[in-house]
C-alpha cells in the first residue's frame, strides 16, 4: 500500500462504515472523530517502539546568554539523544575537531563538577534555570553533559578562548525524535508505506468499536494479522540490535 493523506485514510473509514462521503475532514463530525481516531492510532503505533526512520541528525540550540554559556537545548520532539559530538578545535587548530560530548546521569555530573575549585580562574560558578550553582571549566570544551529538567542540556566546560558560549553550529546530535501528526486534509502521517495497512486497520478497528458500539470481525482479524506482522517486523530490526546508552533526553 502506498502512503496515504489523512482525508484518504478517514475516506476509507467513512465508506467501510456506511457513512455519508466527505471531501475534507471538516464536512462531517463523524469525519473529524475518525481523524482524532487515527491520530490517537498513530502515536500509539510510534510510541510502541524505535522505529528506524525517526532517527535523525539534529543541532542544538545554544542558550545565547554568558549567564549560562555551557546550556543547550534540543526540540520538544526528541525522545532521546543516541550520540552527541561537538567541535572541540581550539583557537590554534585550523580544522574542525568533532569528538564525543558523554552523557553522566545528574547525580554523576554533579559529583564531577562538585569537586572542582570554585576559587580558581579556570572555574566559572553558573546558576541552573533550579536555582542551583554549577562549577564548570572556562578553558576546555565539553567532555560530559547532562539534562535537570529534559529540556536543557548542561555541559560541563566551554573554552572561552574560542567563543563567550557552546555555539549551535558546533554541535552534531544523532538522536531519535517522535513527530506529532497535525489533522489537516494534506497530511501523511510519518511511516514506512509498508506500515500503512498497520494504521488503517487499527483506526479502522477503533472507529467501528467507538462510534457504531459494534465490533467489524473482518476489520478485528485484519488488525491482528497486521499486529503480529509489524510485531514481526520489529523483531528482525531490532532484536539483535546493541546500541551505547548515550542518556535519554526524556
């Protein structure tokens, strides 16, 4: 099955239901209820596991203020930060230098940056958006990170030699972002086509229970054969799959 807009998916609902036709999801109450239903479907289907297409290489948005020159923040939609690099090329260096930023758990980044001196020159003393005091290096760039509130990330040094805060434009962030579905005629939801038959079939199946109170059994059954199906899918991409635990973004 090839992708299909919303309007085609709530389409094919309506006329599987008997229901009058429509030419934009807003003809109809019945026709938005089915498109709150294959949202509602949709994210379901996303949050079920990691799927391989929401995987995507971001940069990060730097905080912009020397009251906080090493925070950073990432997009409401990333789940989770898979690796994160950041140009470590001092005011020397005449090429990048892209190395590894590691991920410590707030207890572990405190215990590192704790035990630095906050009277020496080399240690600037920030105020966290908590309230709370961090000691991080002014003369290196980031070797650790970590995240208080999944919305900010804390890094632990810049090297304000090279620049007054981490820069946007140095950071390379491979991270795993799960998209929302806006109910608009035009929209295509974001899956593989292959999975398509997947998300008819469970919308279809919610919206018969939910709005005609009588379950289709043809629709049941083609729900669960596509279940398993994509159940089986996911096995043969992730089953055997290891990756580093780099820290979640939320």
């Amino acid at each position: 099955m090839s992708k299909m807009t919303l309007l085609a998916l709530v389409q094919n609902i309506l006329n599987d239901m008997d229901s009058d036709e429509v030419n934009s999801i807003n003809d109809t109450v019945e026709a938005q209820q089915i498109a709150e239903i294959v949202k509602t479907t949709y994210e379901e289907i996303i949050s079920d596991r990691q799927w391989p297409h929401l995987k995507t290489m971001v940069q990060l948005t730097a905080s912009g203020t020397s009251s906080r020159p090493t925070h950073m923040s990432i997009g409401d939609d990333v789940q989770e930060v898979i690796w994160l690099k950041y140009d470590k090329a001092t005011d020397t260096d005449t090429k990048k230098k892209y190395a590894d930023v590691i991920w410590k758990s707030p207890a572990e980044f405190m215990l590192l940056t704790n035990a630095r001196n906050s009277d020496e020159s080399t240690v600037d003393v920030i105020t966290d958006d908590s309230g709370v005091d961090v000691l991080i290096l002014n003369n290196q760039a980031p070797t650790y990170y970590t995240s208080f509130d999944d919305i900010n990330l804390v890094f632990d040094s810049y090297d304000s030699d090279v620049d007054s805060t981490l820069q946007t434009s140095k950071t390379q962030a491979y991270v795993y972002a799960e998209p929302s579905l806006t109910i608009a005629d035009a929209t295509i939801p974001n899956l593989p086509s292959k999975n398509f038959p997947y998300l008819l079939a469970e919308a279809k199946s919610v919206a018969f229970n939910a709005l005609r109170q009588s379950p289709n059994a043809k629709e049941e059954q083609r729900s669960r054969r596509q279940r398993i199906w994509a159940s089986r899918e996911k096995w043969r991409n992730d089953g055997d799959l290891q990756t580093p635990d780099y820290g979640r973004h939320k």
